[in-house]
C-alpha cells in the first residue's frame, strides 16, 4: 500500500496510520456493553482477593515469583472505566476512581457503587484496555489468565520452530527457549501486566522469515514494535521487543548462506536500535499531545514530572538510595538464581568454556559473536539510564535480562566449529 512513496513519507503514513487504528480501537472497545464487563470485574476481584495478601504465594518469598495484583487491579479497572457513551473523554484519560492505597473493598465499591472516574493515569497510551476489556465483555479474570498463558506459549513455541526451520539446526531454538526459561514464564505468562511485552516479542521473532527475504521492510517493523510496545505496554519490559526479534534475526542471517559481516550487523544494529526508540518516544509523545489537546488534563506535566523521577534529573533527598546504580545492577540477577540454579549454571559455564577451547573456530568469526555480545549489554546500558524502575521494581524488570541470557548464548554459539557439534540438522524446505 505503501511501497511506492518515498521513504520518509512512507514511514510518516505508516506512523499516522497506526495512531488512527490504535486511538480508533480504544474507543471503538470503549462501546463494549458496560453491565457485563462490570459483572466479570466484580468475579475478577473475588478470584485475585485470594492471592491478595500473599504475592509469592507460587513460592515463599523469592522475587521472580512474585506476583503484582496491585496493578492488574489497575489494568482491571482502567478496561471498566472507558464507558464511551457516558464518558468518552475517559480513553484518552486514562481514567479510574481507585487511590494508590486502595483495597479490595474499594475496588469492589466502585464499581458496585457506579463511582465516578477520579484519577487519571494520562502518561500511558494503557492500551492494553482494548484486549482485556474484550476479554472482561465475556469471561472472568481466571478465564483472561488461561487465555494469556496459551498465547504465551503457543507464541514462544511458534518463535523457536521459527528459528528452527531458518537456521536448520537445534541450537539456536534450544538457546532461545532456554533463554526464556531463565526469566521464569510461569509467572510471565500468568499476568497481563509481564506478558504483553514478550508477546510482542514473540511476534516480533515470527516476521524473521519475511525480513530474511526482505530485509528493505525490517526498519519499519521496528517502527510498529516500538509504537506498539508504547500502546500496550505497562512499562515493564519494553527493551524485549527490540532485542529478542532483533537476536533472532541475526542468528538466522548468520546461518545462512548469505551470513553478514560483523561490521554491517553492528551499523544495522544501531540503526534499527534508533528507529524502535524513535517510534516507541514519538508515540508516546502523540498520546501527549492527544490528551492535551481534547481532554482537561495537561498530560505533559504529569509525564516530565514523571520522567524527571524515573531518570533522576529531580531526585527526592530521602529517597536517593533508589539511585544506586550498582543496586540496580545487581537487581538484574538478584532475581534470576536461587542456590541450586546457580550452582547448575555455573557448572554449565565451566563446560561452554571447556568446549570453546576444544572447538575453536577462526579469529574472524569472534567479530560476529561480539555483535551478539554487544547486544547482551542492552539491559546494563539501559538499567544505567532508567535507574530508579530497575530498583524498585527489579521483581519484574529483571526479565529484560533474558536479551543478555540470549546474547550471550549465541555469542557463545558462535565461537565454537558448529560442525563439530552434535544436532539435529533439518532438511531444506522445497521451494
């Protein structure tokens, strides 16, 4: 459709376009019947009310197990509180009528009560209201929490077979799942709030058949998955939408037959690094300006003031322990490994490095593994900038540790003679 227009033009149409269809969903969403979304939130917050008070409550106290009900009684009531017939400023508000020390009784009462919207959460698109209020037009929480869970993995396993039958080998799909598995997706997959950044993630990795063969369309699917990630995402783990497609990709080039060099992987690297963050600020900034314009709330003081904090240019004097570089550092992996884990992981670290010294490969191929490790270094750089998120809630953020568990894991690959490991090696497809 969009082929024809000159780059940058296109890439403007793309963008306008993808706002329409995403401001356009929130209302179109927001027409759903109000009583039966309002019955199902009433039985959703019975179901969380028993986990409530104990958000380990799949395993003591360790912080990858850890749920966080208190949001997703927030994405909840957000997909209640956009009845556009009766309210239809309340989508680009982002409106709710629950305090931040709310209880479950107060959660209960406002919808009981047909309480009016009173709190406004205008930095987020929160488009993640268009898909869990579908859900809450016709199911339960417990219900929406089975659904997410089979699209969770169902798109994880459709991401391996899709490195699989690229790379016609085990390797790279048995790293990439076991790169998942370290992030916990039990738990991953169990909440709206952890889940919607892998799943576009996930759908990020099954486009790599498309950019092997047209690798001109990659820069604008990056542009879509960081507009995308800006839509749903609660921030919680937005770095996985570029990496892990970005991962894939790479490692499907460099088994083809047409491998890159490790000078252009590093420049493509950057460039699509620039075009995802680009897409993923300006859709932030459209919503911005959106909110501004039409509604009473000015959406721009709240998110600098908001962003001020999270970076901290404006730092609260009893609170500077949350700017611990080094503490937000170690939060990445302060929830990745209990004893027995860490002992296994380790010993399979002395046995990669055994296996590096017997397998060796040509100098020139550590160029590529280095591409792949410079990647892995995303979520440090990333936790350096955004400091104050990573610390206090590293329980969750942590999972973007998964890009350098891959990174890794494939740069590891790389150094080794493939031929002389043992796999599985798929036939070639018929064309």
């Amino acid at each position: 459709m969009f082929q024809r227009l000159p780059g940058f033009v296109r890439y403007c149409a793309v963008f306008l376009l993808t706002v329409l269809l995403c401001v356009a969903a929130l209302f179109l969403f927001g027409l759903l019947p109000q009583n039966p979304i309002e019955q199902n939130y009433l039985r959703s917050i019975d179901e969380i009310e028993r986990e409530w008070k104990d958000p380990n409550i799949l395993r003591g106290s360790w912080g990858s197990y850890t749920l966080d009900d208190w949001s997703e009684v927030l994405i909840l009531s957000l997909s209640t509180y956009m009845d556009v017939p009766k309210d239809p400023s309340s989508v680009l508000k982002n409106s709710y009528p629950l305090e931040d020390n709310y209880t479950l009784d107060d959660a209960r009462n406002t919808v009981a009560n047909q309480d009016k919207a009173h709190v406004f959460y205008v930095r987020y698109w929160h488009g993640f209201r268009t898909y869990v209020r579908a859900m809450l037009s016709c199911m339960d929480y417990d219900s929406m929490r089975t659904f997410i869970m089979w699209g969770f993995f169902l798109l994880m396993s459709g991401s391996a077979l899709t490195i699989a039958f690229q790379t016609r080998s085990a390797w790279p799909p048995m790293l990439f799942v076991a790169s998942v598995l370290f992030v916990n997706p039990v738990v991953a997959s169990a909440m709206f709030q952890y889940s919607i950044c892998f799943l576009l993630a996930f759908l990020g990795v099954l486009a790599v058949p498309r950019w092997q063969k047209k690798p001109e369309r990659i820069p604008i699917d990056f542009m879509l998955l960081g507009m995308l990630t800006m839509y749903f995402d609660f921030y919680t783990t937005p770095l996985l939408t570029f990496c892990i497609p970005l991962l894939a990709y790479w490692i499907c080039r460099v088994y083809s037959s047409r491998s890159p060099s490790a000078k252009s992987m590093l420049l493509d690297t950057l460039k699509y690094f620039c075009v995802w963050f680009a897409a993923y600020i300006l859709m932030w900034v459209t919503k911005l300006a959106l909110t501004t314009a039409f509604t009473d709330q000015n959406a721009f003081l709240s998110a600098f003031q908001s962003a001020q904090e999270r970076l901290g240019i404006v730092k609260d004097p009893n609170l500077l322990f949350r700017y611990s570089k080094t503490d937000a550092l170690l939060a990445l992996f302060r929830h990745l490994f209990d004893w027995p884990l860490l002992i296994a992981f380790l010993a399979a670290m002395v046995a990669g490095v055994f296996a590096m010294l017997r397998l060796r490969v040509q100098r020139a191929a550590y160029a590529k593994a280095g591409v792949f490790l410079a990647i892995a270094c995303f979520p440090f750089l990333w936790t350096l900038v955004a400091t104050q998120p990573m610390y206090m809630h590293g329980f969750f953020q942590y999972r973007i540790v998964m890009i350098t568990m891959l990174g890794g894991l494939y740069g590891w690959l790389l150094c080794l003679d493939r031929s002389r490991l043992p796999d599985v090696h798929l036939p070639e497809l018929r064309q």
